[in-house]
C-alpha cells in the first residue's frame, strides 16, 4: 500500500508538472507577437509624445507619410528577408534601387506606350545583379558580405561615371504608382503589402521556402538531405534584388525621373535593420516576412514621429540604434522563440523525398558558403 500511494504521488506530482510546464509553452510569446506589440507600444508612446507638443501623430498626412515610408523601405526589406533566413545578406540593394529608377526612367523616356518595357527593363537587371551574387556566393563561395558590398561598389562607379544627376522621364500614367491614395493609403504600400504576402506564401506554402529555411538552419545537413543549396541560395538573391527594382520603379514613380543618389538613403542597412526588429536570426533558420513588416512599421513610425517632434538628425540616429540593439539584445536572450521555424515540408512524419525533416536542421552555426548545385 505504502508503494502504491507513493507510486501514484508521483504520478500525480509529473501530471502536474507537465500541465504547468504545457501551460507556459501555451502562453509563451513568439518574436512576431513581440514585435506587434512592441509597435503598439510605441505608437502609444509617439503620439502621447506629440499630442504633449500640441500636434496629432495620426493625422491623415502623417498617416500616409508613415506608409509612404513602409512602403519604400518594405520592399527591399521582404527582399532581403528571404536571403538572411538563407543564412546570407545583400549590401547591394541600395544601389540596385538607384541603378533600376534610372534604367526603368531612361527607358520609358516619358513615352507611355514604353511604359511596360521601361518596366521589364529594370526588374531584369535587378534579377541579373541579383544572379550574380548568388553564383559568388554560391558557385565561387565569395563571403556574402563582400560579394554583395563588391558588387554594389561596382554599380556605384557605374552611376558616377554615366549619370551626373537625374536623367529619364517617367510618364504620368505609371507616377501614379508613387502618389495615388485610397483615403491615406497609398497604391505602393498595397503592392508592397502583396509582394509581402506572395513572399509569406512562397517561405509556407512552397518547397522553394521551405528549403530557404532548410539552407539557413544548417547548411551541411540540407545538402546531405537532397537540398539543391546552391539554387536556393541563387533563388533567394534574385527574388531579393527583384524587390528592389520593385523600389526603384517607385522611385522614379515618385520623382518622375531617375536619380544615382538614391544610394545614399541607407536602404541597405536599414532594410538589414527591419529584418533584425522583426525577428529574423541573422544566423538564419528562423524568422518571417510578417515580422519584417512589423519592424518596418516601427521603423516608419519612429522616423514620422522624430520629424513631427522636430527631433536632431544625430539624435534620431542615435535613438534608432539604441532600439535596435534592444531588440536584438531580447532575441537573443530569449534565443528566439523556436515556434518561429517552419515546419518543414508538411505534417510530422511525413517528408517527401530530397527535402530536410524539421529535426535534422538544428540551427547551429555554420560557415557561410554552399554549393553549386
């Protein structure tokens, strides 16, 4: 009797402790949720801060300056999303912004009827840069941050050298994809929110995606498994380099022409930035475009709330770092919620042939490089 009653003490005392133990992964917050509700937080703090100073942060103008902004820097944030899960970066985007404004500007030459070509002129750059650093980084296994940072200093010298200012004309039916508003929604913002959303698709829904997780998670064991590592890390930088074309064709939609010194907007990194606020590892494996959307977010609304504030210049800059450093400080304490990788390739228990079972990608560090194939 004595055994028995112990026996089902114990029992009893490990049903309890693995209720409690269920009950905290149930509650446990994920870096998306944290990222949400970071934004909520500091828009309560943004607009007390400017209704103290007598103004409304979400007047109908500062509301669309806002998404003005998220939708410049989101698209080539989802973009460079998908190359730093694969474990890698692009520095180069900046400068594909700048090089497809003028391509996309000078090509249509205010003619209407050009304005498709002027179109597919700049995204198939965007794709062939984009190609290129994949093959470096993949085929020759250059480190991504000076393949991407060499090739940007390329296009860099390339626009110095041919274009002195702004050049090209943008006709007015295709400007409107930089000022139409619906209410204080701006058209680009849309467009950027459904390349997001095609992007969430693709990392979810699709092998491609799943193999991006596969390749940032361990990049040894998805090439032991079948992963083509080389294509997708190929795959990852083309879809990247795209979505900054995306953005030079808003620029030039904006300004009406072409201009070289969109580079120094700092889309690079401030699109590395968003990326990081929004809970990707930059060690890859884990992370999501919704989060990167959200860091966009906080991004645009700290940049509005500074400009109504009448915040110093260094000052602001000084105030986004300090919130980035946090942020990556409380990822990395909590070591990334680990709810926050993908599944890989469907149900439990049920992985199609050539792809990397959720258990076999651990997420530990490897050195940057891959295949060829």
């Amino acid at each position: 009797m004595t055994i028995s009653t112990g026996s089902t003490g114990s029992t009893g005392s490990t049903a309890a402790t693995s209720r409690t133990a269920g009950a905290r992964r149930r509650y446990h917050l994920g870096s998306t949720e944290i990222v949400y509700l970071a934004l909520i937080g500091i828009l309560l703090v943004a607009g007390v801060l400017v209704a103290v100073q007598g103004g409304n942060l979400f007047a109908q103008q500062n509301i669309s300056y806002m998404l003005t902004q998220t939708s410049l820097l989101g698209f080539v944030a989802v973009g460079q999303t998908l190359v730093v899960l694969c474990r890698s970066l692009d520095l180069s985007v900046g400068y594909v912004v700048a090089l497809c404004s003028l391509i996309g500007a000078t090509t249509m030459a205010g003619d209407p009827s050009r304005v498709w070509l002027g179109v597919v002129a700049a995204l198939a750059v965007a794709a062939g840069v984009g190609l290129v650093n994949g093959l470096l980084i993949s085929a020759l296994r250059v480190n991504a941050f000076i393949a991407t940072l060499g090739m940007g200093l390329i296009i860099k010298g390339f626009l110095d050298t041919r274009f002195k200012g702004p050049e090209g004309e943008v006709p007015f039916a295709f400007q409107t994809f930089g000022y139409t508003r619906i209410g204080p929604v701006p058209v680009s913002t849309i467009v950027m929110l459904l390349v997001a959303a095609a992007a969430f698709v693709l990392l979810t829904r699709t092998r491609a995606g799943y193999h991006m997780f596969a390749v940032g998670g361990n990049l040894d064991v998805a090439r032991l498994s079948g992963v083509r590592t080389g294509r997708t890390l190929v795959l990852a930088h083309v879809l990247c380099s795209l979505c900054a074309g995306v953005a030079g064709l808003l620029i030039a939609a904006r300004f009406g022409t072409g201009n070289a010194l969109v580079y120094s907007y700092g889309l690079d990194l401030d699109s590395i930035a968003a990326v990081v606020l929004g809970g990707t590892l930059l060690f890859g494996g884990r992370g999501s475009v919704v989060g990167t959307i959200g860091g966009v977010v906080i991004l645009a609304v700290l940049d509005t709330a500074f400009n109504v504030l009448d915040v110093n210049p260094f000052f602001k800059d000084v105030l986004r770092g300090a919130i980035i450093i946090a942020a990556v400080a409380l990822y990395a304490r909590r070591q990334i919620d680990p709810a926050s990788r993908r599944v890989r390739f469907g149900a439990r228990g049920s992985v199609p042939p050539g792809s990397v079972p959720r258990d076999s990608v651990p997420g530990d560090s490897v050195p940057r490089g891959g295949d060829a194939a």
